[in-house]
C-alpha cells in the first residue's frame, strides 16, 4: 500500500506540474481549447491571475515531492495528508466555482490518495 500511495503522490505531484506549466505559460493558447464555456477574450484579460494560480499549484506540487525526501514514517504522512488535503480542498472548490470536471480530475486523485495513507 505505501508504494501504491507513493506512485499516487506522485501522480497527483505531476498533475499540478502540468496545471503549473499550463496557467503561467498556456493560458491564452490553451485555455480557450480547454475551457470552451468560457469567452476567448477573457484569458487574455486574466493571464496574470491565471498565472498566479498556476504558480499555488507549483507549492502544491513542492509540498508532494518533499515528501519523497523524508524518512521518517509519520513526518511523512503528515506532510502527504496536509498538500494532499489543500489539493482536495482547491479541487472542490474548483468544481464548485469554475467546472465540475475539476473534481475528477483534482480533487478525487487526492481524496483517493489521502484515504489510503490514512489506512496504511
């Protein structure tokens, strides 16, 4: 169960990578691709809030991948329960607030991951 809770982490570390990479340098080129409901001259005129999102979600990613540095059992699930509940909080307020497929996207991989290294 650890590894597959590792394997995890770092999947949900890798996906807030890409958001990271997405809302600071895609914004305008991709967003429109991504979020069709929403008008393409809107991500111009958000950019750098966009921006400023995407770089939250690099702490979040920071938080998940520190934990691959540390030995000790519960300072490690400690660190992992707290990134991956501040992933699981934004996720469903990103659901709630832009698009509900951010729940299944976000918020679920990390719920998911949280509830195994509860029952570890």
């Amino acid at each position: 169960m650890l590894i597959l809770a590792k394997i995890l982490i770092a999947f949900v570390m890798l996906e807030h990578l890409f958001i990271l990479w997405f809302e600071m340098f895609a914004w305008t080129t991709r967003g429109p691709k991504i979020f069709k409901r929403f008008p393409k001259e809107l991500f111009p005129a958000t950019k750098s809030l966009a921006a400023n999102q995407g770089l939250y979600n690099g702490f979040l990613a920071a938080g998940l991948a520190w934990t691959f540095f540390i030995a000790d059992p519960i300072w490690w699930a400690r660190i992992a329960i707290f990134f991956l509940s501040c992933v699981s909080v934004a996720g469903i307020y990103g659901a709630f607030t832009a698009d509900k497929k951010i729940f299944f996207s976000q918020a679920l991989p990390a719920l998911v991951t949280l509830f195994i290294i509860l029952f570890i």
